[in-house]
C-alpha cells in the first residue's frame, strides 16, 4: 500500500498539538520549539505533497479511501485537486510563521497563578487548527468534510476567547469581557450555519444515497442522478450559507470584526488568511460540483452580495480608528472579491478568486502581523496613539507599508494579479458587477495609505520616541512573507500552472464557457 501522505500532512500537527499540550508546565519555552518544529515538519510534507501533484494528470490525486462508519455509507476518502493543494500549501506555510509571530503572546502575566498553563495550550490549539484545515482542504467525503468543517470551531474559539490581545492596559475585566463575547459570537454564527448545513448533508444522503463527492459528481454528470429543481436548490441554499458565513460574506460578516480585534495578532491571522479560506475552496468544491443548476440560478443574488461586500467592507475600513478592526474590514472587502471571481463562471474569474485566496493570504499574514508587532510596543490598537514611526523604526515602517501596498494590490505585489483576473474574469460576462467592484481598489488605495500616514509619518509622538526596531525573530518572521509577495506578484505562473486545471474542471461542472469577445465587422 503506498504511502498515506494526505493523512500524513494532517497527522503531523494533530500529534504535535498532543505532544505540545503534554509538556510539564515548568517547561514553556520547550513546548513552543516543540510545536515550531511540527509545524516545519508538516510545512515539509506539504512540498513533498505539491511536488508530487500532476496538474495536467487526474482531477483528485494522492487518493485514499477507508470505510468509516459502514452503516451510514461514511468514508475516510481524500484527494486534492489544484485548488486544494494551493490551500493546503498556503495553511502549512503560514503556521510555522504564526507560531514564531506569538511566541510570547501566551506567556504567563505576573498577576496570574503559577499554576496557569497557557503557553503550551496556545500553541497546541494552533496544530489542531491546522490539522482540521489541512484535512478539510482534502476530503472529499461530504460528512467528512462537515465534521473538520465544525470541529475545528473548538479550538478557535479557545484562541480567541482564552489568549486575547493584551493592548487593553489597564481594563484587564472589560478585555476578558470583550474577548468572551467575541469568542461567542464567532461560535454561535458558524454553529447556526454548520446546522444548517448538516440539515442539507442529510438532505443529500436521502437523495443521492452517497456521501462520496466523486460518486455523486459522476452520477450526475452521467445522468443516473437527477435532483428535482426545487431540492437542489434548497441543499444548495444549506450550503452556501455555512460557506457564506465562515468566508464571511455579507450580511453574515459582523463576528469577524470583533473576533480579529479581540484575538492576538497571530491569532487573527489564523481566522483570515486560513480558517476562513475554508468557506471560498468550498464553495467551489461543493456547491458548484454537487448543484451546478442551482449554483447558476442563485448567482445574480451572490454577486450582488459580493459587490456589497467589496464596498461595504472598504468603506467602514475607511472610518476605523482601530488598527486590526480596520485589516479586518478589509478582508471582508478582499472576501468580497473572491466570491465575485466565484461566481462569475468565468474561468478568469475563478482563477483569480483562488490564486486571491493564497495571495490574500500572504498578504494579509504580512500586514497584521506586523501591525502585532506594532501594537506589542506601543500597548495600543488605536491609530490615534501613534505617529511617526518611521523616523524611529524604519524597518518596521517599511515592512508595514509593502503589506499595506499588496493589500491594495499595487502592480508588482501578488494580490494585483488575483485582483485583476477576478475583475477581467468579471466583466466579460458581467461588466455592470465588474466596474462597480472597481471602486473596492480606490477605497482601498485610500483606507491603507491613510493608515500608513497617520501612524508612520508627521511628528514622532512621546510614546514611540523609544519603541524598538524589528528584531531577528520579528525580520524572520515578514521577510519570508514579503519575498513570496514580490516573486508571486512577478512570475506567478507556478501557481497559476496548478489551479487552472482545476478551474477548468470546475467550469465544466457548471457547464460554462468563456464568453466570446464581441469584434466589430470591418465596414
């Protein structure tokens, strides 16, 4: 039997989030190398992973299959197309980063007890989360796929509810409350929306007697499978709104704020660059090969939910006076973007929503993790407490400003050539949707280089005149980050070279082709 490397690649964390919890309190600092080098063991299994991966060969590769619970037709099935190896690469790459960005966000403070253990927790929770992401990129079993999809809640909510930022000097009980609170409500959203969706698993078993994706994507195609009109479109409605709530999309957005704002640093990078990845791959995965009629009926409301969400997002980043709530509106708008590329049923489109996915990504693990590395100096989220950065932490200011460039997507960085695709991919079949989108980039020109003046330049404030350079770990942790920028931003054919076949299978599901360009007849 060959060797199970998609259930190694998960595996991996998934022992190291054990071991790292098993650490004797006394013994922090091991617990943290400990789960550093899990991460860069999995980070290593990965590459081996996309090295192996054909892109012009079978559309799931690295297959595995094991029953599971044989009563209810419940299989260990994986395999990853060129959509979810990009995602999973992307998960692997950015945990042993997140790891060294909060490698003393859970240190014990002096007023707790000594018995408190919250660093070995901190960074085990993290390899769970990983785990749970890593294996949801590959199943393609539907109840598989649902129970990664809810369990990996558990340990996010523990992160953000458990290990807050400490930028709250002063208000350790209104912190704690405030934590608490958004910890709740990221639950409680995506609880509602994963019952929902287990409501449509159910409905899906009853109707194609299978929970295995492929079966039921073959039987389709094939015809032996026929959805009444009405069913699929209500199973398509139970998943989409599970996807549309983690993504998030609006109106299901509002817990994101709050939890990005509450998390630490590291943290909200774990929510937005990868956990909430989970909802765009599935909804090309599922809802567009499971209910491609039902996909195609409900786009003209999807796109202009995601147009709503490209401006709204924009414009309350535009208005925000705390650092990390204004990266998450952005990413609300960026989300926006994605669902657009979605859901344009253009192979363009689609393309560029999932390169957006890894180069948003990136993008984002190098703004707010730098932004982290601010708000720990200054003890402050708030824009106003700051000025003058610059002139006392150059390398600092400079790092924040390329992660604020890619995440307007300027020319040269990686998310312009994402942004650009979903927009061309856009507009050939939808022009109104594509230029009303196009408002997103100026919004967001204005609200990040807003942010850049009003906390790097001007007058250097008596509360920065000291504040610190970036240091080694720091530098180790955004050179890496802005070097994928650069080189994606200017050759980004690897990847593109992995997802179009996968896109090419996808606009197949939905029966769509490109649409022609219109030429006017020479008179």
């Amino acid at each position: 039997m060959s060797f199970p490397l998609l259930t190694a690649t998960a595996a991996i964390p998934a022992v190291g989030a054990i071991v790292t919890a098993a650490v004797p309190a006394a013994r922090r600092t091991a617990a943290k190398w400990l789960a550093l080098l899990f991460s860069l063991a999995t980070l290593v299994l990965a590459a081996i992973v996309l090295v192996r991966f054909e892109p012009g060969g079978d559309r799931y590769q690295l297959t595995e299959s094991h029953a599971w619970i044989k009563d209810f037709g419940v299989r260990y099935e994986l395999g990853v197309d060129g959509i979810g190896v990009a995602l999973m690469a992307l998960t692997a790459l950015l945990i042993p980063f997140v790891i060294l960005a909060g490698w003393h966000d859970a240190d014990p403070l002096e007023t707790k007890s000594s018995r408190w253990r919250p660093t070995q927790g901190f960074f085990a929770l993290i390899l769970a989360v990983e785990a749970m992401v890593i294996l949801s990129f590959e199943a393609t079993d539907v109840f598989l796929f649902y129970v990664l999809f809810e369990a990996m809640l558990i340990p996010m909510y523990f992160l953000i509810g458990g290990f807050g930022d400490r930028a709250h000097a002063g208000s350790d009980e209104n912190a704690a409350a405030q934590r608490s609170y958004a910890a709740v409500k990221f639950l409680l959203y995506n609880l509602v929306g994963g019952l929902i969706m287990l409501a449509a698993v159910i409905g899906l078993y009853v109707v194609a007697g299978s929970f295995s994706l492929t079966e039921i994507a073959d039987a389709r195609a094939s015809g032996s499978l026929d959805m009444a009109t009405n069913t699929e479109r209500l199973l398509f409605l139970g998943f989409f709104f599970a996807f549309a709530v983690k993504a998030p999309l609006w109106p299901l957005h509002t817990w994101l704020p709050n939890a990005m704002g509450e998390a630490t640093a590291p943290v909200a990078v774990l929510i937005t660059a990868v956990v909430d990845k989970v909802g765009t791959f599935a909804m090309l995965r599922f809802c567009l090969q499971l209910f491609p009629e039902a996909s195609k009926w409900a786009t003209p409301v999807i796109l202009v939910l995601a147009l709503i969400s490209i401006v709204y997002g924009a414009l309350l980043a535009v208005g925000q006076r705390d650092i990390k709530r204004l990266i998450a509106y952005a990413s609300i708008s960026h989300f926006g973007f994605i669902v657009l590329g979605i859901f344009a049923m253009t192979s363009q489109g689609q393309s560029g929503a999932t390169l957006y996915m890894v180069n948003h990504g990136i993008s984002t693990a190098a703004l707010m993790l730098v932004a982290g590395f601010l708000i720990s100096r200054r003890g402050s989220r708030l824009i106003a407490d700051y000025g003058g950065v610059q002139k006392v932490a150059p390398v600092l200011a400079g790092t924040f400003l390329i992660g604020g460039l890619a995440t307007l997507s300027l020319p040269g960085l990686a998310p312009f050539v994402s942004e650009f695709l979903v927009l061309v991919g856009t507009y050939a079949r939808y022009p109104v949707a594509g230029i009303i989108a196009t408002t997103g980039i100026v919004l967001a020109a204005l609200y990040t280089l807003v942010l850049y003046q009003r906390t790097m330049t001007g007058p250097v404030k008596a509360e920065v005149r000291e504040m610190p350079d970036l240091k080694g770990r720091e530098l180790v942790v955004v050179a890496p980050l802005i070097a994928l920028l650069l080189f994606l931003g200017v050759f980004p054919k690897p990847l593109t070279d992995i997802v179009n076949p996968a896109v090419e299978h996808t606009m197949s599901d939905v029966q769509k082709t490109d649409p022609q360009p219109e030429v006017e007849a020479a008179k």
